[in-house]
C-alpha cells in the first residue's frame, strides 16, 4: 500500500498555488534488508517520460510495491544512503559495484522499479533479474529535454537549495543533504552536460536497453496509449479504473519547492537554537568569571605553575602556596 501523506500549506507563498501532499517518511536501513518479492518489471524509461504514471499504474495493477526515485527521496531518504555507494562505485570506481545481492536490500521490498537513480544501472539490473519483464516509456525528444531542464537540472541548481545548501548545511536534516547529493551525483555523472548533451544521452539510453532486452520481454511505451498496450504485455486484465495521468512539470515542481521549504525551515530552526545555545553559554561563562574572578585567579595560578614546574614535589608546593595566597585574598 502506498506511504502515508502529510499536507504541507504554500497557498500564501508566492511560488505555489494549492496544498501540496508530500508523503510519511520512514527511516529504514536497507542494507540490512533482503528480497521479500520477487522483481518482476523493470521501468528503464528515463525521468520525465512518464515514469510516476507508470508507477501508480503498476500499482494498480498489484506490483507492490512500485520504486520511483523522486517518491523514494521523501519516501525513505535513507535509501540514498545505498545509492550514493552504487553511483561512487560506478562512476568513481569507489567500492564494489552493485550486483544482485546489493539490489535485493535495497530493492527487495518492490516488485517493480522506475525512475532515477534506478535508471542509472540499466545494465546492472537486466543482469540481476533476467526473467524481469521491462518497460521504456518514451516521450517527444524535445518536450522530454525541456522538462528535464526545468524540473530536474534547473532544480538542482536553483536559488532557494544553493541557498540553503550554501549558509545551512551542517544545520540540514540527513533528509535533505542524501537527495541532494544523489541528484547532483546524477546530474554531473550520468546527464554530464544535459544542455548540450540530453538528447545524445535519450537516445543512448534508449539504445543501450533495447540492445540488452530480448524482443519478447521488451515493451517501448508511451504514457497515453493508455492500459491496453501495458496490461497486454504484462498478462493483466484491464482494470475498471481511469490510467493514472499525473507527475506534470508544475506538479513536480510544486512538491520539490514543497520539500526544499520544509527543510529550509527545519535547517533554520536548528540554525536559531545552536545560537541561542551558544549565546547563552558565552554570557554565562562571563557572568560566572566576574562573579567568582578570585577563584579564578586562584585557578589560573594554579595552571600556571603546574605548567612551569617540573617535579611533582613542587607541584604540591606551589598547590600550597596558591591556596594560602587565596585564603588570605578572600579575607
């Protein structure tokens, strides 16, 4: 079943203009977990084809559950944790690459995946679960290389996260800073230079899957062709229910802006208590210096000579005499 949601109120903040539902977290250690279900499709189309569509329709149709990346950052955060390994280890050559032992923690609660950063280890996954029957959702190049611009690759580079990632990072909840590095590890490794570069990067994706799939277990799909095409390949019948249309740019944007706010909040109030924290220790601190300041010469003293003495029987004459010479100032 799918996560709990929480309503998060933007209808006063100029960049929204309704409820935004940004789901429960949890806070699950996957490298500690293990297949329960068996992976059954694999959803390799890239981001902004269709990819959250596709999950609520397999949803649907009962592969419980469904990954997607951009629900799994707010979903379980702690799952970044694992991807962050995967993407050192393929793109940096840091670690050891991830292969069915490692997708089965991080993945073994799906029956399906979708979306980034899964999309990343297209090879690896085929490989992992051969019997996995596999998914493109495609979309118009152009309209897919816009979208991309502006809900992913603008979003990782917009003001509002620069700043708060600039000022308040070490104030940032794990929740933010593991998506974060996740997108921006995707972003420079696997989109490289996405301006330029994006619809190279469709098509040699699109290329690489097809060239790794047998024909029969392959499915090139596009998001309005509906139920009919998709229940067809995976033997299901059609359910009596609208295809989940959704996922637009606006909305995307609205749950991301949604999300960064949230954290900017939680960053800000971290923020406001270190330094009430740290104000009140320092005027506490002088208070208590002035208020005592002869038992803090006698201290100082005390340090002084330890420091400058060499032998211990010293030490315990100079103990003695600082203590007369503090006894006869107090008097």
């Amino acid at each position: 079943m799918p996560n709990k949601t929480f309503t998060f109120r933007v209808s006063k903040m100029p960049v929204f203009s309704k409820e935004v539902i940004l789901p429960e977290r949890t806070d699950i250690d996957r490298s500690k977990c293990t297949r329960v279900v068996p992976m059954r499709v694999l959803g390799l189309g890239l981001s902004r084809t269709g990819t959250n569509s596709l999950r609520n329709a397999l949803r649907t149709l009962g592969y419980d559950d469904t990954y997607h990346g951009f629900a799994a950052f707010m979903e379980n955060p702690r799952d970044c944790e694992m991807w962050l390994k995967a993407l050192a280890a393929k793109f940096d050559g840091q670690g050891k690459p991830f292969g069915r032992e490692e997708f089965d923690q991080l993945l073994g609660h799906c029956q399906a995946v979708t979306d980034i950063p899964a999309i990343c280890f297209a090879p690896e996954l085929i490989e992992a679960y051969p019997k996995a029957k596999v998914i493109l959702t495609h979309r118009d190049i152009n309209d897919w290389h816009a979208s991309v611009m502006e809900t992913i690759i603008n979003q990782v580079d917009n003001p509002l996260t620069n700043m708060v990632t600039r000022f308040f990072l070490i104030f940032c909840r794990s929740s933010f800073q593991l998506p974060r590095k996740v997108s921006v590890h995707v972003c420079q490794n696997y989109y490289r230079d996405f301006k330029l570069n994006g619809r190279q990067i469709y098509r040699e994706h699109y290329a690489l899957v097809d060239s790794l799939v047998p024909e029969g277990n392959l499915l090139h799909y596009r998001i309005e062709e509906g139920w009919e095409p998709l229940c067809r390949f995976l033997g299901q019948p059609i359910p009596d229910v609208p295809f989940p249309y959704g996922n637009t740019a606006a909305e995307v944007l609205a749950k991301t802006r949604a999300f960064i706010a949230v954290e900017a909040m939680h960053a800000l109030r971290r923020f406001c208590v270190f330094w009430v924290i740290v104000v009140a220790v320092v005027v506490s601190a002088f208070h208590l210096l002035f208020a005592f300041k002869e038992v803090w010469g006698f201290f100082l003293r005390l340090l002084w000579g330890i420091c400058c003495t060499p032998f211990p029987v010293l030490h315990l004459l100079w103990f003695i005499l600082c203590t007369t010479f503090a006894v006869l100032e107090a008097r």
